[in-house]
C-alpha cells in the first residue's frame, strides 16, 4: 500500500474503519501527505495498536521530519518495535526528541546503518552514542533481549575515523568495563558488521557473580565479518537464546511485516499547507513535540 502513489494513477483513499479481523499488512509505503492521508492513518489507528511497527524514516529536510514527529509517530508510536536509521537521521531526531529511543517503549530492536554510531558510557541523553546505550542497558519487563545492529568503521587512528574512538577492540573494552561494574543484570545482543574485518578481538567470555550474568563475544558462523557481543544469564535456555541470536544477525528491515516507510524529501510532497502549521525548534520544547 501507498500513500502518494507515484507509479501510477492515484488511488482513492477508503472511507471506512479497517476491518476487525485484518490483524497485520505488508508495509505502507508514505511518499505523500494531506489533510486526507492523515484521516487515512488514523483510520488505522486500531491497527496499529494490534500489531508491531517496524519503521523506516527517510528524510534530508528537518522540517519534514518535524512533521513527521509531530504527525505520524504518535499513531504508532506505542507499538514501533523496531526501527532501522541512519546515525545522521538518528542525531537530527534527538535534537527534536532527545529521549527518542526511550520514548518508544516497544521498541527491541534497532539497526544504526551505514556509520560507526555504537554505543557510548555513561548511559545518559548527552550525545547520540550515549543516548543508545541508556535504550540498550534498560530492561525490557519480559526479559526479551534488546537488539542493537550496527556498522563499526573499524580503524586505529584519528585519520580515519571521526573521534579516534571508533575501533573495534575500544568499544569492547568500554563493554567489559561497563559489565564488570554492573550491579543489575540487563539482556541484549549486539550484531557488529566490522570494516576493515578485525583479528585484533578474539572471543572470550565472562561473568559477573553479583548479577549472574555472562558477556561473550564471538563470530558468527552465518558471515565472517559479524560479531555477536550478547549478554545474558549464565543459567540461560539455550534453545531460545540460540533462536534470539539467529533472529538478530538475519534481521533485515525489508524482510519484516507490519512495516510503515516514510520517505519524503521535499516540502511540496506535504500538502494542504500542514507543513506551515508545525512549528519551529525555537518555538516549541521536546515535551510539545511528545504530544
């Protein structure tokens, strides 16, 4: 389905309630906003609330992704179980939404493409890296493991990457230092894609005795460019630890249902004047922009 269709003539927009028993869709596909397109999504509204939300977000103009903050996530919102951004569309969304990953309180899974964007300490809201790893190091109430994907630039040197602390064997060692400090025990997998490919880090395995809790790292046997970074209980359930492990190296944000894409660029593909409507970041504060 989608909104704005630009391959063909356009398609009328239903006028009715979704029905009861469509419990799920493949993806809505959003090139296009008016007044009838919001009336549209929040006759999906119900929908929404049933199923969960992968979202992609595409947009070079701030603007529109006010809109989209504004407008769109809080129709579904309560229920985006995983999101796909890229580290520069991830650093814009906090200057609107500082707590934006925490505010979304489904959500398992994120997958942070195309940069070296990996978690940072302490886990507070001060800076992007920062910002991931307060969403990582929160517990889920169902003990789910969260889900952080991510591409590591892997170099040593200033010269090639943007804080000089971006390499592979650095970013562990912040993993380990944050475990062996830890006093309550938390669940996540790390899917690392690593370029250059990196035999510096090495597997290994350790425990904290206070929080009864394991932190590996290995490679996975799927692709020899991926590493596995996952904490867990050292009493854990094999079976389902293996599934969780296999269900986060294979996620991929086309592959899944329940899919909203939201890809606009320019401001005329926002009609009906909306866009004059939404206010600037001066003019509003990040509880606003909540609502």
């Amino acid at each position: 389905m989608e909104i704005g269709n630009f391959l063909g003539k356009p398609l009328p927009i239903p006028k009715v309630q979704m029905p009861r028993k469509v419990t799920g869709f493949e993806q809505i596909i959003i090139f296009y906003i008016d007044q009838n397109a919001i009336v549209f999504l929040r006759r999906f509204c119900q929908l929404f609330a049933a199923c969960p939300i992968n979202l992609f977000i595409h947009t070079n103009n701030d603007r529109i992704l006010e809109f989209i903050l504004r407008n769109i996530c809080p129709m579904i919102g309560k229920n985006i179980c995983a999101m796909q951004l890229s580290a520069n569309l991830f650093h814009r969304l906090r200057e609107f939404v500082p707590s934006f990953l925490n505010d979304c309180p489904s959500l398992r899974v994120v997958s942070l493409c195309f940069h070296s964007l990996i978690t940072q300490f302490p886990c507070d809201e001060s800076a992007d890296g920062q910002a991931v790893a307060k969403w990582l190091f929160t517990p889920r109430p169902d003990k789910v493991p969260k889900v952080l994907k991510c591409w590591l630039n892997n170099y040593d040197d200033d010269d090639n990457n943007d804080d000089g602390d971006w390499n592979l064997a650095t970013k562990i060692e912040a993993f380990k230092a944050a475990f062996a400090s830890a006093s309550s025990p938390v669940n996540f997998i790390v899917v690392i894609w690593v370029w250059p490919f990196a035999d510096s880090v090495g597997p290994f395995n350790l425990t904290n005795e206070l929080t009864r809790e394991q932190l590996a790292l290995k490679k996975t046997n799927k692709y020899y460019d991926f590493f596995l970074l996952i904490r867990c209980p050292i009493a854990r359930e094999a079976d389902k630890w293996a599934k969780w492990e296999e269900e986060a190296i294979d996620w991929r944000i086309y592959y899944q249902w329940n899919r909203v894409n939201i890809e606009i660029n320019e401001e005329h593909k926002i009609g009906d004047g909306l866009l004059d409507e939404t206010p600037g970041p001066s003019d509003q504060s990040v509880a606003e922009v909540n609502e």
